[in-house]
C-alpha cells in the first residue's frame, strides 16, 4: 500500500465546523492523523498497511483529534507512551490497549 490510505475519505475532512468555530484552529482529519503518525514514527514502526488498520481502530475509538492526545500520553495498559510502543513493538500492542480502553468505557 502506498500514500496516505484515508485520502478521500467521504466525511472525514470536516470533523468540527471551520475554523472560526475552533478559534482559528483546525480539527486534525483522518488523513492528518495517519500522516502525523507517520511523521512522529520517522520511518519506525509499523508498515503503511498495519499503521492504516490501526488509525481506523483508533478512529472508532476517537475522534483524529483525541486519538493523537491519546496516542501522546501515557497508557496504563502499556506502561508506556502508545507512540513509543508503536515505534518498537508494532501495533499489536497498542490496538490490545485500544481493545482494552473501549471495554474499561462501556463497562
């Protein structure tokens, strides 16, 4: 797979209304956080296909916006940042995590 996989995406470019509703802040996108991912990783990490699986758990899970607060900060369940372990054991464990966070939420 090559490119970004949620380029075009129907309905994921406007997450919030414009920018004057979030203070001249844009709401990350589905593609802004698959690209984000990519960058922050720089080249370490998970392939395009398996880095693509997993923003579209992460987006059932989140909107683009919190998925990246979510995958910056600390996760109990990973004793550790979701980037950091992406970057270095691959997504198995953080989509586990994202697994575990939606049952902690609906139980």
């Amino acid at each position: 797979m090559t490119g970004n996989p949620f380029d075009g995406l129907p309905g994921r470019e406007e997450v919030l209304p414009g920018p004057q509703a979030t203070g001249g802040i844009r709401p990350l996108t589905a593609t802004g956080l698959y690209a984000r991912i990519r960058s922050e990783l720089g080249g370490r990490g998970p392939d395009s296909e398996d880095l693509a699986v997993l923003c579209g758990e992460l987006l059932a899970a989140f909107t683009p916006d919190a998925a990246w607060l979510w995958l910056q900060g600390y996760e109990p369940h990973l004793g550790a940042r979701p980037l950091d372990v992406l970057a270095v054991a691959g997504t198995d464990p953080v989509r586990d995590a994202i697994r575990t966070y939606l049952q902690g939420a609906f139980e």
